[in-house]
C-alpha cells in the first residue's frame, strides 16, 4: 500500500510538463468513465421508471397483479420469487461454500488444495446461458425424480413442500443458483480465512485443540465479518442472476404457494417480456422492476465489500 | 500426525475425563471428513455439466453448425449467424473496454492520490456487482430506444461496460506489482513520466494485464442477457452492419433452448459445446500459468 502513495506524490511534482499533464489528465478521463457509468445506470434506470411509481406509488412493491393488459402492475410475485430463489441458494451454498474454504485453507495438503481450487474458479468461468441449458435437459429432470421426490414424500404435508415436482421452478432455480453463487463464496472465504495471522492457529493448538477446534473457535471467530461478507456477496449475485434462472424457474407471473412452483425472478421478468414490452407504462414498470433490483444488489454489494475488507484489507474481494 | 494426535487425546483425557476426550475427536474427524465432502461437492457439478455438454454437444458439433446460417424457413441449417456475431461484437466491446480499462488503471494506480484513487475502485467494483441484464437495460435507454433499433453497436457497448471494471482491476493490481525502483530508475534517467509509464511500467506490468483482459474477454463471450435488448439476436447473418440485430453464441443456445424441438435443442447443445470449449480453453491457458504462484 506504501508503493503507490511515494510514486503519486514524486509523480505529481513532474506533471507540472505538458506531455505529463495531458496524460495525466487523459488517463483521468478514462478512470472517471466508470464513475460516470455507475452514477449514470441508477439515473437513468430512474427516470425511466418515474412513470410508474408515480401512477402506483408504493403499491407497485405491495401489489400481487402484474397485468399489462390491465394496465395493473405490482410487482410482489417477482420479489416473492426472487427473494425466495436466492433464499434456497444461501440455505445450500453457505454451508458448502464455508466448509469447502475451511478445506482448502486449513485441511487439505497443497496436491489436493490447488487442483480443487482451480476447478471451483472454473465453475464461475462457465456461463450462465450454459448452465441454464443444463439446468433445463439434465439437472430439472435429475432433481424431479430424485430429491424433489423424495422431499415431496417425506415434507409433503407442510404446505411449502407441497405441489408437484415437475424439475421446473423455484427449487430447481435456487440449486443451479447454488452452483452458481458457490465460487464467489468459496474463493472469498478462503481469502479471508488464509489472512488469519497463524498466531491465533499456534495459540489455540498449545492450548491443546484438535484441529476443528482450532477452526471454529480462533479462526472462523477472526474471519467472521469477511465470511458473513462472502455470503452477502453470493446472495448479491443470486439476486441478479439472469439467464440460468430464465430458463429454469417456469415463467409463471404468480405469487408461488410451494416451493415446487414455476416462478419467476425479477431478472427474468425482465429478460422474458422486456423486449416485447410497449413503450410507456409497460416498459415503465419492467424498468421499475430493474431499479429495485439495482437498488437491492448495490447496497447488498457495498455492505459485503465493507465486511471483506474489515478482515483482508481492500484488494482480496474482486472476483 | 498420529502420534501427536493420540498424545493430545491422552492430555486431554487426563484434564477432562476420557469419554469427553474420545468425543472432541470424534467430533473433529467427522467435521474433517464433511469439509472434505463438501468440497467434493463444490467439483461433482462441474463434472457433471462438462460431461453432458460434452456427450449431447459434441456429436451436434459438425462443420455446418459453424458455416452454415438458420434456414429461413423451418428447421435445420446452423449457427454461423451466432459464430459470427460474437466474433465482431465481443472484439469490438474488447477494443471498447481494454484500452479504457487499462489508462484508466494506469491514472489509478500511477498519479491519482488515494481518496480519488479509492472512489474509482469502488466504483468498478459495484459495477461488477450489478446484474448484466440491469446493463442491458441502460444500454437500451440510449443506444436503442432513440434510434427504434435494436442494433450490434448496442450490444458490443453492453458487453463493454461488462468487461470494463474486470480489466481495469487486473491492471491496476498488476500495475501494483510492478517494483518503484524501476520507475525511479526511469525517471532518473531523465525519461519523461508518461514516457516512463508507457515503457517501463506498462511493459512490466504487461503479463498481468493481458490475463485480465483475457478473462474478461472470455466472460463477455458468455454474456446473454445484456445482449437481450440490446443486439437482441437475429436468424440473419450479418457481417459487418452495426446498426442492425445480430446473434450472438450465448443468445443462440438461449432461444434454441426455448423451442420444442428436438433438432433445434440439439443445436443448441452443439453452440454450448463450442462456446464452453472456447471459454474453458482461455480460462485454462490464462490461469494455469499464473495459478501455481498465486496459490503459494
């Protein structure tokens, strides 16, 4: 951190040149581009939606019908479905994600560790369109007549768990989610959890510790805020997810009664009827849509950063 | 490792009793062994998606899907209207993007002073953070809908903005790296600062940047949902004419996806397989050859 303060401070008594100014003052073009593009996106997404929040007002949130041939939009079914879909996802990658980075931090001899942390960053390189084409072919029908059924049968009587398992809905859209969102979790964990001085390791283990009481009770107290941060981050990017959920969630614009329903998310509200959607109102409000989401998964993203950044420093959380 | 493990228990045995002493290693082997399980979890999925796109994908993956565009009319013909739109927009939205990203990155790393310097980082990173589709959507407010035309420029601008904090940040850490004393020994020489920042830094730092914008460039490839409304897709072939729609790989396998049809399905396993393969093979030469240090 020492390294860029000294160079700025030799370097901006040599700008005073002309060709050093207008470099200087180039590149800073360029750097505030993606400034402008941020502060742009929630203008923008704004003022594209005035229309509607000013004919609903906060009904718009409230509202359980969304019908554009009624010219009624509530946008309820959608926060249902998102918020429910990526509530699965946690419930799943956060426990894997957690245990996974314990492994590779603590646990796992070094011939083990990197060629397992090469394939989680490979999971993150496959796009999204892919894993919905899985997700739609393979993994639905999979998670139909196994999991599905089997938590249909024993769970059936609570009302959630009801409805029938058909490898199309919210379920099957949280676990490809869950997939999805399991890198983030995992490589920033293990970030977080490698920047635990070892002196709290060492202490605990002269204390006499078996190793997993070393884990939860020196190292996971320490890296807490930044695992809490990884999560937030997983759930940031469950929220915003588009193209896999698409394709597997059912497109159903309805409030879901079990967790075997075909659904759908705000994204892919957005993603299935934005491109048909008439000028005016309709398109109004499918923007409505997009600034909560905006307005959700950047404060969820600036809280997380803060939490990473109390334990690693600023710098560990790009991915 | 077992000896000291049966040493530890046998303290412990003496301070808290045996059985509490049999149970905290009873306890320690079965969370070992469900970290370990958790972690095979994390690789079975990946696993699982190479082998089906590579069993349905592969034998869908001949010449003509590559050459030969949609038929006009019913079902058949290929993808090349896709191959093609991704080979001009993602290298346009790359042209867009590295050079931003990396003077941008060099303005950061180099002159700007660190209150300015931490304000332009955390903007790249919460434009990370925001969901493509939402950039699809402000790209359509002022590329599409004042020219009423879904269009390629569009597409490649979205795809741009995806890639944009993805290099700037790559660059900027390796610009980090590159040592101060090369940069004193430049400036000593009397080689002007921009001269010394050209030549001397950006050379060094140059292996770091290309893997930056390498991955972003394979991440944009998979990028669907910004394209959405923005090139939207095309059953067209179209080469070289930005203000009309193109396809793209991703929107292909996307729309096929959707049909229910058989043949186009297959198609759209074929696309995935090609688009995995291309993805895949840029994130392995790039990473493996800067992983075994990283990890260390």
């Amino acid at each position: 951190m020492t390294a860029p303060s000294t160079s700025a401070a030799r370097f901006g008594r040599s700008a005073s040149r002309v060709p050093d100014l207008v470099f200087r003052l180039g590149t800073g073009g360029f750097a505030w581009v993606v400034v402008g593009i941020v502060v742009l996106v929630g203008i923008l997404l704004a003022a594209s939606s005035t229309q509607v929040f000013e004919k609903f007002g906060l009904s718009f949130l409230t509202g359980s019908t969304w019908d554009p041939v009624a010219a009624v939009y509530g946008a309820l079914p959608f926060i249902v479905g998102t918020l429910l879909s990526s509530f699965i996802a946690i419930l799943l990658a956060a426990p894997i994600g957690i245990l996974t980075a314990i492994f590779l931090a603590e646990l796992a001899p070094r011939r083990v560790a990197v060629p397992l942390t090469f394939a989680v960053e490979l999971l993150a390189a496959i796009p999204s369109v892919v894993y919905g084409l899985w997700g739609v072919f393979i993994l639905g029908p999979f998670l139909a007549s196994t999991v599905d059924a089997w938590l249909h049968g024993a769970l059936g009587w609570i009302p959630i768990f009801a409805g029938t398992p058909d490898g199309v809905g919210l379920f099957s859209a949280g676990v490809i989610l869950t997939l999805m969102i399991l890198p983030t979790i995992v490589a920033i964990s293990r970030d977080v959890i490698t920047a635990v001085p070892d002196s709290q390791r060492e202490a605990m283990l002269a204390l006499g510790a078996t190793r997993w009481e070393m884990i939860t009770k020196s190292v996971l107290p320490y890296a807490r805020s930044g695992v809490y941060g990884a999560v937030i981050l997983g759930l940031g990017r469950a929220l915003g997810e588009t193209m896999a959920v698409t394709m597997v969630i059912g497109n159903r614009t309805a409030l879901p009664k079990t967790i075997f329903d075909s659904s759908q998310t705000i994204a892919s509200q957005i993603a299935t009827t934005f491109s048909e959607a008439g000028a005016g109102l309709p398109t109004s409000a499918l923007i409505g849509l997009g600034l909560v989401l905006l307005v959700t998964t950047m404060s969820l993203n600036i809280v997380a950063r803060l939490l990473v950044w109390r334990v690693a420093g600023p710098g560990t959380d790009r991915r | 490792m077992a000896a000291a493990v049966a040493a530890r228990a046998s303290i412990s045995d003496r301070l808290t009793g045996v059985s509490a002493g049999r149970r905290r290693t009873t306890v320690d082997r079965t969370m070992r062994t469900l970290s370990f399980v958790a972690a095979l979890l994390c690789v079975v999925p990946l696993g699982a998606v190479l082998v089906f796109v590579a069993a349905k994908g592969l034998p869908a993956l001949s010449l003509d899907l590559i050459t030969k565009g949609p038929k006009a009319l019913g079902i058949g013909g290929g993808a090349a209207n896709a191959v093609l739109g991704t080979l001009q927009m993602v290298p346009i939205a790359a042209l867009l993007a590295i050079p931003s990203g990396v003077l941008g990155a060099i303005y950061v790393a180099e002159f700007g002073d660190r209150r300015l310097a931490r304000i332009v980082r955390f903007c790249a990173d919460v434009l990370v953070g925001i969901p493509s589709i939402l950039i699809g959507i402000f790209v359509f407010t002022f590329l599409v809908l004042p020219f009423k035309q879904f269009n390629a420029f569009a597409g490649s601008v979205a795809l741009a903005i995806i890639m944009l904090p993805v290099v700037m940040r790559t660059t900027e850490e390796s610009l980090h790296l590159v040592p101060n004393s090369l940069r004193e020994a430049s400036l000593a020489l009397g080689v002007p600062m921009w001269r010394t920042v050209l030549s001397v830094v950006l050379r060094t730092g140059l292996p770091g940047i290309l893997t930056g914008s390498m991955l972003a460039f394979a991440r944009a490839m998979g990028e669907t949902a910004p394209l959405l409304f923005t090139a939207l897709g095309s059953r067209l072939i179209n080469v070289g004419n930005l203000g009309q729609p193109m396809d793209a790989l991703p929107l292909f396998i996307y729309t096929n996806a959707r049909e229910p049809i058989e043949a186009l399905n297959e198609q759209a396993w074929g696309a995935a397989a090609l688009l995995l393969l291309v993805v895949l093979f840029i994130n392995i030469a790039v990473r493996a050859r800067s992983f075994g240090r990283r990890i260390g």
